[in-house]
C-alpha cells in the first residue's frame, strides 16, 4: 500500500514543487529492541521526514519513545488497543471502538450469548479480551472462559475441550498469524468448528492464501476494507494494486491503511507548503481523504474515523455480512499521555 502511494504521488509530481518522496524499508523482525536501533539509524543516519510501522503494539510503543525525542512523525497503519496518544504518533487504526463494539452485537443477535474468548498472551490480545467481556456484560450476555496461548503451540486439543466443556455459542479468536491457522485448520478436522460461531479478530483476505476453504467457512471478522466491495473506490484500488504487484495480490485493510497514511502525510506537507516536520503533524490533524472505502478523517487525537464493515468468509472469499458505516471512536487522549 505505502509502495502504490509513493508511486502514485511521484507520477504526480512529488510534493514541494517537484521533490519526490523514497520508502527507505528496514525489517524490525517484530523485535523492540531492533526497532529501536534501526529507528535511530533511520533519524540519525537516513534523515527521514517520517516513520511508517511497524506491527506489533511492544515495537510500536518503543518506536514512539523515539519519534517522539527527535519530534518525528510515526505513521501506524495495523489495528491495535487503544488508548495511546502521543503528538508524533498517527494511527490510521482500527481500534475496540471501531470493531469490538459493533461486532458483538451482530454476534448476539444472529449466533448467542455466551462467549469464549482465545487469544496470544500479550498486549494486544488482552486489551482486546477486556474489551470483549466489557461489551458482552454490557449487552447481558456471558463471557465463559478467557485463555492466552504462547506463540508457536502445535496441539490445541486441550483448549478444545475447554471449549466444549463450557458450551459457548461462539469463540472470539485474537490469534493473528501461523498459529491462528493452525488453530483453524484443527478445530476444523475435528469437527467443533461445525458447533461454534467463530470471530477472528484481525482476519482478512490473507487468510485465503493460508488456509483452505473448508476452515475458514463460516468465520467472521470485521474491518475497515474489503477487497470485494462494490463501490468505485474499491474497485479502483484493488485494480490499480493488481495493476502494479499482480494479479494474485491479496489486498486487504493493511494495505489501505498504509496507502492512506502516505496519501494523509502527502496532504499534510501540501497544507503545510514546507518539509518542517512539526508543521506537517499540525497539518495531519483533521484531514479527511477518500481512499478504498468512503471518506475517513484524522482526528485531533491522532486517531481515525473509519467505515467499518462485518464480514464473513464464505465459499473462498471474504464478503461483506452487515456494513456498520463510519464509526467515531471515542477521544482517544482522555487519560493518556
């Protein structure tokens, strides 16, 4: 996403009169303390205007330690927990409000009210857990279990019959990644998946390369993009990304949102009329930008209002189930730093 929108700004002339913008791409191996280093190296060494990434909620607060000692932008584009506010720090984010908030009650009212939840055993998963059980008492519904996992677990029969055993209507998964498929594929075999509703938190179009369809039949996720949405600004971005990386490229809200972050960081040196970084995070504030799924906004507290919609994997793709719209989030500086 951030590669289209570098190429699309330089085919249009760059900004300033002409300067392009470069992508300098380093890998952090989902590591903070790598983040660190090479955050530094980027500032100190690379002189960028601006940082973009990473993934992980650890790498990102790290970084954001560092942006903000060099009063460097940092441009966010994955989902994460909420609650972070710092002036150098930009999250084209979807955050609890955006997709925890709307989704259980579609779950409730089309699947059941009891709830278990399964995640990683770290920060983001955990928030995510606490918002999960906050929304279902809210709407009188039960929470019967909550369990984190480490990473790179082979066998998960034994929180299979957890699962069983507490006779939940529909499981929450905030298992991201290698071992959320392996979690899918097994529930599959063994025929749970056929007795229980599953949410899977953060699952998008990727999902369709790693898994078959037979697992991931049925699942639910809600995001703030689908590649297969009919409307003319998706249809556009999904063709011109195709266009540049392939016909087999799956697109998906990531791509989106790192698009949008260099499409919003365009915008901001345009109002701004100078490279001056502090200038330019003053001008990011309340720009509003149409980029694959309707107009979204970057909001004084750094954070977005994004078009949300419930989705499900159906017969090997990933459809639209209920679109929600645009979601406001609540103010995102309120007891933070």
């Amino acid at each position: 996403g951030a590669r289209m929108a570098v190429a699309e700004i330089n085919e249009d002339g760059g900004v300033l009169n002409g300067r392009p913008l470069e992508l300098i791409v380093e890998d952090n191996q989902t590591d903070p303390n790598i983040s660190v280093r090479l955050t530094r190296k980027l500032i100190q060494e690379d002189d960028v205007t601006a940082l973009m990434g990473p993934v992980s909620s650890s790498a990102r607060n790290a970084m954001t330690e560092i942006a903000a000692e060099f009063k460097t932008p940092l441009l966010y584009g994955i989902d994460y927990e909420g609650g972070i506010y710092n002036r150098y720090l930009f999250c084209y984010s979807m955050i609890p409000d955006h997709y925890v908030k709307p989704l259980i009650p579609y779950l409730m009212e089309n699947y059941g009210k009891k709830f278990y939840v399964f995640g990683y055993d770290y920060i983001w998963p955990h928030k995510i857990a606490e918002a999960i059980k906050r929304e279902v008492s809210t709407l009188g519904g039960e929470v019967t279990g909550i369990e984190f996992t480490p990473f790179g677990i082979q066998d998960y029969s034994k929180t299979f019959e957890k699962i069983k055993n507490t006779k939940a209507d529909i499981l929450m998964l905030i298992l991201p990644g290698t071992d959320g498929f392996r979690f899918l594929k097994q529930i599959t075999d063994i025929g749970l998946k056929e007795k229980i509703k599953i949410a899977a938190m953060a699952a998008d179009e990727s999902y369709l390369k790693a898994l078959d369809a037979k697992s991931l039949e049925g699942v639910i996720s809600a995001v703030h993009f689908l590649s297969s949405l009919e409307n003319r600004e998706t249809r556009k971005f999904v063709r011109n990304q195709k266009r540049m990386f392939g016909k087999n490229t799956e697109v998906t809200y990531a791509t989106e949102a790192h698009y949008g972050l260099v499409k919003l960081f365009r915008e901001a040196i345009k109002k701004a009329g100078t490279d001056n970084r502090e200038q330019i995070i003053s001008a990011m504030e309340n720009l509003t930008i149409v980029v694959g799924n309707g107009p979204v906004k970057m909001r004084k507290d750094h954070h977005m209002n994004l078009n949300i919609v419930i989705s499900e994997f159906t017969d090997g793709k990933l459809i639209e189930k209920q679109n929600i719209g645009l979601i406001v989030p609540e103010n995102q500086k309120k007891g933070n730093n």
